[in-house]
C-alpha cells in the first residue's frame, strides 16, 4: 500500500467522518439544552400556578355590626363577645347587598360568596373595638376560594360559574379587590383553601431542619475525624463502617422512614407527628453524606500541618483539635448546610412517621405535632380543589426560595473562609 | 423538671466540675505546674467528664425507655379481663390511654380514666426519680473524679481517650443505623410472613391488601402478591431509565468532551439546580403538569392514557435522574487518562471517534455501576410516585396504564391510622425489606464496579 | 587547591545552577539563530520561524528546522526546555490543549499543516505518534493494531485488514510474541511489550513520519534496546522525529541531534559532530553532564 494511496482514501472519508462528529456534538448540545428547558418548563409552570396564590380576592360589604345579634342580652364583656353569632352579620350584609335573591337555597349559594373565615374577621374587629357595635362599617372580608378563582380568570370551577351574576354586580360596585395574601404567610393549615397558610409548615421545617443540623453536624464531624485520623486501616469494623456508610448514603429515604416508624415510634414511643421523630430520621438519613464530605474537607488539609503538629510534640488529639479541625471546617459547615437543605426538601420517611396529619395550630417546640413544608406540598397538590393547588405552588416557591438561601450561604461560607492549598 | 432544663443543669454542673478540677490539680501542684502530668486543664475536662457522661447516658436511656416501662407498669394494673385481650387489642386500649391523657380528650370510660391518671402518677414519679438520680451521678462522678486527681494522674490521655472512643462510636452509628434498617423491616416481615405465607407474598400475582381490614378475620382475605407491584417499579424505572440514560450520558459526553468551558460554567450548575429540586417538587409537576398533558396528547392520538400512567412518573423521575446520571457518567469519563485520547487522537481519530469508540469502551465499567446507581434511585423514588402513579395494583407492562410501585403501597398502607399487627401494616414492611435488598443489592454492586474501575486507572 | 570558576563551564555544584541558568538565559537574549545548518536536501517537515506560546507564555522561541527523509533526529535537552512542545506541533497534538498558539510556518511535503484547509485528522494520519507511557487502549491486542486502519477506513475487508495488522505487528518485532494471543487485552502486556504494540498501532495507518517522545524512558534497559533496534529497522521507511533525555539513546539511534534549551534551538548538526565536538557552551555542558 503507497502512502499515496493511503492518504487517498482518508481525504475520502473525511466528510462522512466529520459529520458524525458534527452529528455526536448536535446530540449532547441538544440533551443538555433538552434538560435545561425541561428545568425551566418545570418551574416556569410552577410559577404559573402559583404566583396567584400570593393574592387573595376581598369583597367588600356593609356590615351593621346589630347589637342584637352580638350582645342580644347586652352583656360586653370579651367572652360573650367572643361567642357571638357574626356569621349572621355577613349573612345579613349579603342579603341587603342583593335583596332579590330568595328561597333557602338561592340564599345559601349567596353565603358562599364569602369565606367561612369572614365570620372570625368580624369578631377580632368587634373584641378590637367594642365601640363599632350599632355601627355600619363598610368591611373588606376574604372571599370564598370559588369566587377567588373566578376573579383570578381559572375557569373549570363549576360552582363558581353560578356565582356569575353576583360576582359581576360586585365588580361593577367596585366591591371586588385583589389584595396581597396575608395569610399565606400567618395562618396554619385549613380546610378552606382561603384560610390556608403555610406559618404551621414553615415552623415544622424549621424544628426539624433546626435539629437536623444540629445533631447532623457534630456527629458527622465526629465520624469522620474518626475515620480519616485515628481509625485503624485495614481493620474489620472500620471497613464495615466504610461500606455502611457509602450503602446507607443511597438507601431510599423511605427506608429511613420505616426506621424511624419501627424504632423510634414503635420500639421507644417517642411521640408520632413531632419534630423531634422527624429531626432523628432526617439525621440518620443526611448522616451519610455530611461524613462524606466532611472526609474529603479533612483529606484537604495538606499533610504537613499534621507533620508540623505533630512534630512539636502535640498529641493526635491536640493535632486534630488544634490544627486539622480548624481548618477542615468551613468546608464541613458547607457540607453539613446543603445536606440539610435537601434534607428541608424530603417528604417520604416523614410520611411513615405521621407527620403528615392535618394540623391547624402552629407548632411552637420540638414536641408538638407538626408538618413540614414538602409534605404540606404534599397535601395540598393531592387536593381536588383548585385553590390548595395554586397554594401548593405557591408553597414550592417559598420552599425553593428557602432552599436556595441554605444553598447561597453555603457557597458564600466556602467562598469566604475556605483555604485552597 | 423537662429534660431540656435537666439537660441545662446537667451542662451547668459540667462547668463547675471543670472549675473544681483545675483548682484541685493547681492545688496539687503547689504552683509547680511543671510537676504535674498533664496540663492543669486536662484535670479540670476529666472532671467534667465524669461529670457529664454518665449521668447524660443515664438520662438518653431512661427518657428512651420511660414509655415503655410505664405502660408495662399501667398494664399490670388493668383489670383482669382487659389483661387477657390479645396483644393488638390491648395496643388499642393503650392508645385510648394515651389520648385520655391530654385533658381535652377526657374519656368517659373509667377504667380508661383510672388507667390514666395512673399512668399520669407514675410518669410524675418517673420524672422526679430521672432528675434525682441524674443530678446524683453527677455529683458522685465529678467527686470521684476530683478525688482521684493527682499530679502523675494521666488525664491529657484518659481525656483524649474518651473523646476518641465517642468519635468512634459517631461512626460506629453508621453500623447501627443499617442494623436499625434491618431489624426493623426483618422483625415485623418475619411476623408477616407468619400470616401470609412468603411464596404468596413473592410469586402472587394479585395484590389488593385493601380487603384484608376486617377485624374479625385478620389475615384471612386480602391479597398479598407482590409481582404486579415489582412490576409496576421496574416499569417506572424502566421509563425513567430510557429517559435519563441517553440524555444523561450525551450531556456528559457534551459538557466534557466538546463544550466551551464557558458554556460549561453555566450550564454544569443549572443541572444541579434540576438535582437539588425536591421529589416532591416533581411529584407536584408530574401530577398536575405532565400527567394531564398526556392526557390530551393521547386523546389526540387516539390513545388512551391513564391520568396516572407509568408514563408520565417515569417521565418526570427520568428528568430528575438525568443530573444524577450525566454527573457520574462525567466525573467516570475524566477519569479515563488523558493518554489514551491523545493515543487516539495521534492516530488521526476525530474526537468523535476518540470518545465513542475508546474513551466510552473504557469508561464502560464505571458507566454501568453509575447506571446502576440510578436505576436504584428510580426503585427508591417515593414522592413522584406517591403523587403520579396509580394505587391499585395491576399487572402490565403498557407505560400508558396505571400501575402502582413498591414505594406507593408502603405509603398508602402506613398513612393514616393503623393499628399495628394488621397484616396491611405488617405487609408494608416487608416490601420495605424488599426494597432494601433490591437497592442494597445494586448499589454493592455498583459501589464495587465503579471503584474496580476507578482502580484500574490509578 | 584552588579552583575558581572563571566560566560557566567549569561550574559543577548543583547549587550554583540557577546563577548559571539565569546567565544562559542573558545569553540566549543575544543569540538569534542556532549553529550548525538545520537545512537538509529534501526534507519532508520544514519548520521555520516556530513560536509557541501557553496563553501569554512564550515556550518555543523562533525555531528553525528541516527533517528529512529516512532519518532518525533526536531532540535532546534539559527538561522544560521545549523539546516535547515543539514535538507536538509537528502533527497538532498541541490542538487538544486549552490556550496553546503556534506560530510560524510548518511544512509537510510543502504544505502548510497549520493551514486552515488541512483537517488534523489527515495530518496526524500522515505524522504518527509515540508518547513516553505506553498507552495501549482498553482493547484486544488485535482491536489496538487495527484501531487506525478501521476508523480511516484502510482495509476493504477483513483479509486485508488482518494483513495490515500482522505487517504492523511484524515491524514492530512484535509478532512472535503475541500472534497466539490477538485476542488477549493489550494492556496485560509488558511495558515494553506495550510500546512496541503502541508503535505498531501507530504504522498500521502508514504514516510517513513517525514522533517519538521519550519512548524509553518507562521502560527497563532491556526493552530499551529492543525498542532502539526496533527504531534503527523503521528508518528504513520513515522519518522519525524522537525526543529523549537519554544521550546515549540519541547517539545511539540517530543520525542528526537538535539541543535545545529553555525554549531555543541551540545548536543542530550531525550526532556523531554534536557530542564530540560540540560548538555551543551551553551543549557541551550539557553532553558532558553538568547539568540536565
């Protein structure tokens, strides 16, 4: 074969062979650009969804806060004033906003327009302010969530549409207003969308993630300073600790949560729904992980900060604690924080310890029943009604808002306080 | 007294107990601190620790078996014939205990009422004896720890011991944990595979554990194989497979082999944006997104497509396993030593050729553990599951049916109230031992395929 | 008995190296060409005026040089000086890395490899190469040989190809020893075993110049002087560029020597001239080992 020849028939080939390069690089640029639309389809819808759960349709009515009906046997103090029928009051308001509607069912439809939570709006006005009693007020109440999403344009709510006329009435009266959704963020769960908020959630997170940390990070530091500077290699128990520790870091989660369902709520009666059961769950489960990069920041420390120590005639404990440690951890701090952020955002093993209940009251220790976040996410996306699904979107914007602060200060701890050698 | 006021006192006494050792070495000393062993401090920590520890390891033991006994101990006092109920009727009496003893959800029952406010009795006991006994041991330990200080006392090394022998156990924790893992599905199996018999569990074909609940006839109705839902999980998996496999792996071979290291620089993070977006996150999406999006699409087609087909989970937990795959499947290709490229590329390979036909072939074994990885993950997945895929149990390998997971019905049959030896409850366990095993199973494999590999290149 | 030294020639303390490399650094400043002709009849590569740089470092400086036909030129020096860089511009390989610039003209058979009309992959086709680790692929002893005729597509079948194979198998001395075991991974042969698989993958696409970069140099003296034999045979048929730290080995194995030094061409001319009557201080230092 000449070397003429040869040449010949690489010049030959060479178009074909390009093209299926040209071909090869089109197809990872196009997986890449696929996976990042898909990102953006994904939170752009979710953002769709959710955005309008930020605001919360007001109706305004004339309330005539009737002495009768608040004070019938004219005692004021707060705890008649507290029990007083104000649903009434709204009930009273609507009819005289529209006097035509008649008949039982007709009117009952006509209560619907405003939120079941108007009644208890009313009655903080009035314990507020006794003296508004006899009084005609002009009163922006919550809408119901049927006519919450008419107003916000979802169409498909098959009871709203026989809410038409009035809504339409109510806007031409300039009765309707969208205004900021207060109670998104102060209120705990409900059974009225309108009435949900994630307050009850959000402290549940922050229990639990809170312990989380808490107990992750020291123990986790704890394992792998062991590990990396004193553990005896090649010895049994610490090779079994090695592979332990690398097989439970890709155990699915929800084993953690039988874990925790057998252990801790069945075995040792620790109580069901707390923070306390979830933190412990959530911990054997980011354990893994945070000992995994706490080693990687140990095994960054150069070794000749060890041979220095070591060298005056510090201990293996007074090198580690006064030179080693020290130095591994901002980066062990960094771990720790973005294990626990996905930690804030796991659902399963909380699931199988109960703290998926439906609980109003906001949690206010470790001790009292709670959820978290993801799982009100959870519960709300499994909703049939439309008004808890904007609100589950609107909880994933707040969820990955917080998680992307966890994230920020993370890379901002790197940036700032870690050593490159 | 609480356990977090107990727990401060405890931290307090620590303190005063480092004080007092440090005093007593000093004093010991006679102002030679040189005559001393170890550093006054190190007198003043091994006080504290024998302060602290004891009484602290005696406080987590008793809060953790306090229930426990307490309940033995009310039991003891039931009447008779409530003593003799079988052990998951008592389990209920027990709970109704445990409600009545909140004030608000007084029961009408007196013997309930009597039980709990013994119950109520003992825990107040119980709570005192804790703190007295606590507070003792702490007082004793750092007493008997001053009194043993003397200047050749090695404290520096009895200090550091103790402190490695806690470093030690931390990860010592990690044994426990799998331990914990496997106890706790093996125990409760085992009492399932005494109701159901283990070859129905494992060769039925039909699973419907929702007739079991009849309290008269525990265990005898209901169905327990567990093949359509293994199914069902290797079908999502497979869905989700066939997504993230090819996208994953063209998106390594991209961002490390061709793209500009700017495009690099964005584009690496925002994929682990799509890594760090939580299940429930695209649970959410595959619901209410995905699902009725092929929905329509299907009716366009003339297809029929479930609302909660495996179709659209896999799909969406194939998106969340892409950066899982395209992140080890890149980190597996840097590995391969940049010699072996430059081999090909002397040749006259075009860096087509270079990665397909070299580059891939030798990164081949930690692809496959990584893939390997991921399918484990997708068995695990609960959440988009949970939220997207079907409950009832059928068996079918058409993507566009409904079929239900291993992780679904370990959710559906844990929710809610239970009452605890139900074979419903029970058989949740033993599809989590399932589940263990399989994903245990694939991830030694593949843990020990990709570090073969990794070897092979160091 | 004292001995002061009175110029860079006679220093030998590894100490005193940096005052020395920093004085031969001045020099250089004032030297614009290399001794000795680096012009020969035919030559199948011509470089001239070749500058290379690492984003803003310069790290070949204006290096002329021709190489011929049927020849062995070896590039020695002291590490770092360049020698490997200005190898890996011959047939591109400087491409894959990130920042690297060549400037200057290079000419094969009279034309321009850096023009933008020539795809590297004829280039590298043409120009072959040998690198210091033996590299074999993950693949059959068969599958590494075969490796560069199937992607340029050089056999019509596979009779032809088991030719080309066994012909390239054969020039690398290679083939008594493996021809039962074609099958068998190339990487559980011996190290030298390996380079000599490495160079007959590197023939079986036919090139016309071969480069070698510290071929040996992981390898035991045994396997070395087979691998030197092997050199001495494949001149027959092509030129071959080859870059040692061995000076024995370039005068072994080559007939013209090109020393090079902190990025320079210092001086070129025959071997046998080069090491016995070097004209440049800064080779003769070097040949006699003073510093390296």
């Amino acid at each position: 074969m000449s070397k003429g020849h040869t040449v010949d028939r690489i010049v030959a080939s060479i178009a074909r062979r390009r093209a299926r390069e040209t071909r090869l690089k089109w197809a990872g640029f196009m997986a890449v650009a696929v996976t990042l639309a898909l990102l953006a389809l994904l939170l752009g819808s979710i953002v769709a969804l959710g955005w309008r759960a930020f605001q919360q349709t007001y109706l305004a009515l004339d309330v005539y806060f009737d002495p009768q009906v608040i004070a019938p046997d004219g005692r004021l103090d707060e705890e008649s004033l507290r029990q007083a029928d104000y649903e009434s009051l709204v009930r009273q308001a609507l009819r005289e906003l529209f006097p035509q509607v008649e008949g039982r069912t007709q009117q009952r439809m006509l209560y619907r327009l405003v939120s079941s939570g108007g009644a208890d709006y009313l009655s903080h006005m009035v314990l507020a302010d006794p003296r508004l009693i006899g009084t005609r007020q002009r009163v922006w109440l919550p809408a119901s969530s049927d006519v919450d999403m008419f107003a916000k344009g979802q169409t498909g709510a098959q009871r709203a549409a026989s809410l038409q006329p009035w809504i339409d009435h109510l806007l031409a009266q300039g009765r309707i207003e969208k205004r900021f959704n207060k109670t998104f963020f102060t209120a705990g769960d409900s059974r009225e969308p309108e009435l949900a908020g994630i307050l009850g959630a959000l402290s549940g997170s922050f229990y639990t993630i809170g312990l989380t940390l808490l107990l992750s990070f020291p123990l986790g530091v704890a394992a792998a300073v062991y590990l990396e500077e004193f553990a005896p290699k090649k010895n049994f128990w610490v090779d079994l600790i090695e592979v332990n520790i690398n097989n439970l870091a890709a155990v699915p989660s929800i084993v953690f949560g039988l874990l925790g369902l057998a252990v801790f709520l069945n075995a040792f009666a620790l109580p069901r729904s707390t923070p306390l059961v979830g933190a412990l769950v959530l911990t054997l489960m980011t354990l893994p992980t945070i000992i995994i990069t706490s080693r990687v920041s140990l095994q960054a420390v150069p070794p000749w900060i060890r041979e220095a120590a070591l060298g005056v005639g510090a201990s293996k404990m007074q090198m580690v604690l006064h030179h080693v440690l020290p130095l591994a951890l901002p980066g062990m701090l960094t771990g720790a924080i973005i294990g626990t952020a996905r930690a804030l955002g796991e659902t399963a093993p909380l699931l199988m310890i109960g703290m998926v209940a439906f609980i109003v009251d906001i949690p206010r220790g470790l001790l009292d029943p709670a959820t978290v976040l993801p799982v009100q996410i959870y519960l709300w996306a499994d909703s049939a009604e439309r008004g808890f699904v904007e609100r589950a979107a609107a909880a994933i914007l707040v969820l990955l808002v917080f998680m992307l602060l966890m994230n920020a200060l993370a890379i901002f701890l790197r940036r700032h306080f870690e050593r490159r050698w | 007294m609480s356990i977090s006021t107990l727990i401060w006192i405890l931290l307090g006494l620590s303190s005063l107990a480092y004080y007092l050792g440090l005093k007593r070495a000093l004093a010991i000393s006679g102002g030679q601190v040189r005559h001393l062993h170890s550093l006054p401090s190190y007198y003043g920590y091994y006080t504290a620790l024998w302060c602290g520890l004891p009484a602290l390891a005696f406080l987590i033991l008793w809060t953790l078996l306090e229930e426990r006994i307490i309940i033995l101990a009310v039991g003891a006092s039931l009447p008779e014939e409530l003593q003799n109920l079988p052990s998951e009727r008592l389990e209920l009496v027990f709970n109704q205990v445990r409600t009545a003893l909140s004030s608000a959800n007084a029961s009408e029952d007196p013997v309930i009422c009597a039980a709990a406010d013994r119950y109520r009795a003992l825990q107040a006991i119980s709570n005192r004896c804790l703190a007295v006994v606590a507070l003792m041991a702490a007082g004793l330990g750092a007493m008997w720890a001053r009194r043993r200080i003397r200047p050749d006392l090695p404290a520096r090394n009895l200090v550091e011991k103790t402190l490695e022998t806690l470093l030690a156990a931390s990860s010592a924790l990690a044994i426990l944990t799998t331990v914990g893992i496997l106890l706790s599905v093996l125990f409760e199996s085992i009492r399932f595979f005494e109701l159901v018999p283990a070859t129905e569990f494992l060769f039925g074909l039909n699973w419907s554990p929702q007739l079991a609940i009849r309290p008269d006839q525990v265990g005898a109705s209901g169905a327990f194989g567990f093949i359509p839902l293994l199914v069902g999980t290797l079908l999502t998996s497979a869905v989700a497979m066939a997504v993230a496999a090819p996208i994953g792996l063209l998106s390594a071979i991209y961002l490390a082999e061709f793209a500009h290291p700017q495009v690099r620089a964005v584009a690496k993070p925002l994929l682990e944006i799509l890594a760090g977006v939580p299940t429930v996150v695209y649970g959410f999406f595959a619901a209410l997104v995905v699902a009725p999006f092929l929905r329509q699409a299907g009716e366009v087609l003339g297809l029929t497509i479930a609302s909660e087909s495996a179709l659209g989970a896999g799909l969406v937990m194939g998106i969340m396993i892409v950066p899982f795959v395209s992140s080890i499947s890149e980190d597996v290709i840097h590995a391969v030593p940049q010699s072996l490229r430059d081999g090909a590329y002397a040749l006259g390979a075009t860096r087509a050729e270079a990665i397909t036909q070299v580059v891939i072939p030798a990164a081949l074994p930690g692809i496959v553990g990584g893939m390997l990885l991921a399918i484990s993950r997708a068995i695990g997945e609960t959440m988009i599951v949970v939220m997207a895929a079907g409950l009832t149990a059928k068996l079918t390998i058409n993507p566009l049916d409904s079929v239900t997971t291993i992780t679904v019905q370990i959710v559906t049959l844990l929710i809610g109230d239970q009452e605890f030896d139900s074979p419903k409850t029970l058989a949740a366990f033993a599809l989590g031992l399932v589940l263990f095993v399989l994903t245990l199973g694939l991830n030694v494999i593949a843990l020990y395929v990709v570090r073969k590999y990794r070897e092979s290149y160091e | 008995m004292p001995n002061p030294p009175s110029t860079p020639a006679e220093l030998s303390l590894p100490a005193t190296q940096a005052v020395l490399e920093s004085a031969a650094r001045d020099r250089l400043d004032q030297l614009p060409a290399a001794i000795g002709d680096y012009t020969v009849p035919e030559p199948r590569l011509t470089c001239r005026g070749v500058n290379v740089f690492y984003g803003e470092k310069q790290a070949i400086f204006n290096v002329n040089l021709d190489i011929g036909q049927r020849e062995v030129i070896a590039l020695i020096g002291p590490s770092g000086c360049g020698k490997s860089t200005f190898l890996r511009c011959l047939n591109r390989m400087n491409d894959t890395i990130e920042g690297c610039r060549v400037e200057g003209e290079i000419k094969l058979d009279g034309v321009d490899i850096y023009h933008d009309g020539l795809d590297p992959v004829i280039l590298r086709a043409r120009v072959g190469m040998v690198f210091q680790k033996p590299n074999p692929f993950p693949k059959s002893i068969y599958d590494n040989v075969a490796y560069g005729p199937r992607i340029h597509g050089l056999a019509r079948n596979r009779t032809e190809l088991d030719e080309i194979v066994e012909d390239s198998l054969r020039k690398a001395g290679l083939w008594e020893e493996v021809k039962d075991r074609l099958d068998q991974p190339g990487t559980g042969l011996s190290g030298g075993q390996q380079q000599r698989l490495c160079i007959a993958r590197a023939i079986a696409v036919n090139p016309e110049v071969l480069l070698m970069d510290e071929p040996c140099s992981a390898l035991d003296p045994i396997a070395t002087a087979t691998i030197e034999q092997l050199i001495d045979e494949l001149r027959t048929q092509y030129s071959i560029v080859i870059v040692t730290h061995n000076m024995q080995q370039a005068a072994r194995v080559s007939q013209r020597t090109a020393y090079f030094h902190l990025g320079r061409l210092i001086e070129i001319g025959p071997t046998a001239k080069i090491f016995t009557n070097p004209r440049h201080p800064l080779t003769e230092d070097y040949i006699t080992g003073r510093f390296g």
